[in-house]
C-alpha cells in the first residue's frame, strides 16, 4: 500500500468493553500470523488457513471451537492438517495450539455478545463504543485504519437502506396539533428542529460510523479484504438474472455483492443490505439463487444438504424454486449429495486457465488455475425455464472465459 493513499481513521475515546474485545481480536490474528509465518514463508497462504479458521468458527461455533472440554485435541482438525500440509511443524512450536486456546476462550463469549447488540441496534451501543473519526495520508499510526473507499462503500449502502426504510415509514399518520395557530406551529416547530435535529443528526452520524467502523473490522479481522473471497464476474451475473429469474446471492458480502439480495457472515450486515446470516436465515429463502462459498471442503458438505432442504420446502409449496452453484472440485460429499439428488438439472464444466474469476477489492481479474464445477439445481417450474434456452450453457462458459480485453488486468495468484 502506498504512503500517499488516504485511509480513514477511527479512534476510542476512552476504554469500553467491545474496545477490549477488539484488541483481544487483533492481539489474537497478531499472535497466529507471527508464530505461523515463522515457518510458512508465504503471506497468501498463511492469510488463507487463518481466513478459512475463522470462517469455519463463524459459520459453525459448536462444530468448529479449537478445544472441547479441556482436552488437548483439537475439534478443528481442518486447522492442523493445513498448517502440516504446508510444511508447519507443531514439534519447533508445541505451545501454539495452547496459546490459540487461550485466545480463542476468552474472544467466543464476548464477539457473539458484541455481534448479537450490534444486530439489535440497542442505545447502548453509542455508549460503548464511543469513537472519533477522521482522514489523512497513511503514515504510521496504532489507531484502526481502513482503505476510504471501502468506508464510502459501506457509507453509501447503509444510506440506501436507510433511504429505503424511510420511505416505508412515509405514511404514517401523526395526529396534528389542535392548540395552537398554524403560524405559531410552524414557529415552535422551526426553533425546536434547528436544536434537536441537530442533535439527531450527530447521533445517528455516531451509530452509522460504529456501524461501519464494527462491520470494516470484522471483515479485515476475518481476511476476506486481502482477496479470500472471490466472485464470478458481472456477465455471468447479467445472464442469471435475465434467463433464470436469479436475484438473490449466498455467502456474499456488503464490499461484493453482486445481485440486491444477498445473505452474508453477519447478522449485522442486514444495515448494508443483507438478509443475514445465511446458516440462521436460509429457510426462509423463496426464490431462486446463486452460491460460491467460500473454498472450504467441509463448509461444502454442510452447504449441500442446506441446499436440498430450501429446495424440497418451496417445492413442497408449488413454487418455483432453482440454483446454480460454484464448486471448486469434483472430490467432495456435498457435490455427489447435489449431483446426484433429484433435482439435479445440469453441470457445466470450466477448464484451468481458461476462465477467470472476480477480486472486486482489487478490482482485477483472477485466472483460474483449477476448473470451476458450475451445478444446476431446480424442480420441475425452474426446469422448464432452463430448458427454454438449450444454448445457455454455452452462453454462462462464454460469460466466464479470459477476454482479451481483460488479459492485461490477470493475476495469477
């Protein structure tokens, strides 16, 4: 990152208990990027397994807790096979699956507490988390510092969804005053607004800033703005939209949304626009979708018979109901439990190298370096749509190759 690029700056006024949750959080990431890096020397991978954690534990706390019962085994296996698979050995480090232990005790019971009031948009919440704001040239500063246009970014959503949720309340009836003249309405109401809408203004500016400042965290702290999350690019969106009716995105977030209804990690994201938690809220899913999870195997097997479960509902309830859905490999429970369920329509098949996907906070292009399993799934209402246009396959492979006029925005990662 350059020096000269302008970050936005947040600040605590004083001590609070989500402030120390915040530094045990960042002490805790410190702790695992400096042990690990010691013996993986490789910043992308070691982002990656520490992403691909703490996504498991966000999605699945019961499964997915480091330790049970005080017991030195580690209910996440996934954690120590990726670490040993890239070349970790836990004997040059024997204490750091204690160290992760402590950490990770201490951060559960508070980041659900923090996570539940940020949802219910309790009072409190602006005391608590009393912050000031600011802007300047990156240099060298302790304070929490973001990239501004991911804060314009999440400014400009919650707006929209406030503007949105303003305009429902529009036409609520409010009781005129009787007992004075319109004049002297008009009068009172003018000397009360220029102090107290002031006041409002600045209050709710504090909770829209602690809103975004809590959502910019937990999404750095999580690592899905250095590039852990994907997406396919706008074509092939524009093509789910306008044959098949698709709408609605799973496991999206307010920095990558593609399509205006989305389901995310976070409860708290619905001030950005989401439904949700997609784990807490998929049942109530009603029309088609899209899906690319994140690349994680066992999140996949879990994600399938999720799946299966939204589709046999709405299809008990005569509506048409249908997805399509990114899978990064062929070896994997949740894609055989998808393929060969009775609502399988069709797979598209996308070759190494040859088709690309979208890294939105870097605004580039990514090429594939494995193919891409796209699964079609839908009763018989989203089948007959499908089958209406026999050259859509064609049409999404297309959609996903490397253009030309894309080849010099390539990375390979």
């Amino acid at each position: 990152m350059e020096n000269s690029e302008e970050q936005i700056f947040f600040r605590f006024q004083s001590n609070n208990e989500i402030s120390e949750l915040l530094n045990q959080i960042m002490l805790f990431k410190q702790l695992f990027f400096e042990r690990v890096s010691k013996q993986i020397d490789d910043d992308y991978e070691v982002n990656n397994i520490w992403s691909q954690f703490i996504i498991r534990y966000l999605q699945y706390p019961d499964y997915c807790l480091l330790f049970k019962n005080q017991i030195q085994i580690t209910a996440d296996y996934y954690l120590l096979q990726h670490l040993t698979k890239k070349g970790f050995d836990f004997q040059k480090d024997s204490f750091i699956l204690r160290d992760l232990e402590l950490f990770n005790n201490n951060i559960s019971s508070k980041f659900n507490h923090t996570m539940e009031k940020i949802a219910t948009d309790q009072e409190g919440l602006s005391q608590d988390l009393n912050l000031i704001i600011y802007q300047q040239k990156l240099n060298n500063t302790d304070e929490y510092q973001y990239n501004i246009c991911d804060y314009n970014m999440l400014l400009k959503r919650y707006k929209d969804v406030q503007n949105v949720q303003s305009d429902n309340d529009k036409f609520v009836y409010q009781e005129p005053n009787q007992q004075f003249s319109q004049e002297e309405k008009d009068k009172d109401f003018t000397i009360a607004n220029q102090s107290s809408q002031e006041i409002n203004n600045t209050h709710n500016d504090m909770k829209m800033n602690q809103k975004i400042f809590l959502t910019l965290f937990w999404y750095n702290y999580i690592g899905i703005q250095n590039g852990q999350q994907w997406s396919i690019n706008s074509e092939v969106f524009d093509i789910l939209k306008q044959h098949l009716d698709i709408n609605t995105e799973l496991f999206a977030s307010p920095f990558n949304r593609n399509l205006e209804n989305y389901f995310s990690l976070f409860e708290s994201d619905k001030y950005f626009g989401s439904f949700g938690n997609f784990n807490k809220n998929y049942l109530n899913i009603q029309q088609s979708f899209q899906a690319n999870p994140p690349f994680i195997d066992n999140l996949f097997t879990h994600f399938a018979s999720q799946i299966l479960q939204i589709l046999d509902i709405n299809n008990q309830k005569n509506r048409e109901i249908g997805c399509v859905i990114v899978f990064p490999w062929q070896d994997n429970q949740g894609y055989y439990q998808l393929q060969s369920s009775d609502y399988f329509i069709d797979e598209i098949e996308l070759l190494k190298n040859a088709h690309y996907y979208t890294d939105q906070n870097s605004c580039s292009s990514i090429k594939s370096k494995f193919n891409t399993y796209i699964l079609i799934l839908g009763n018989n209402y989203f089948k007959e749509k499908y089958l209406q246009f026999p050259y859509l396959s064609d049409s999404i492979v297309e959609a996903f190759q490397i253009k030309k006029d894309k080849i010099q925005m390539l990375k390979q990662i």
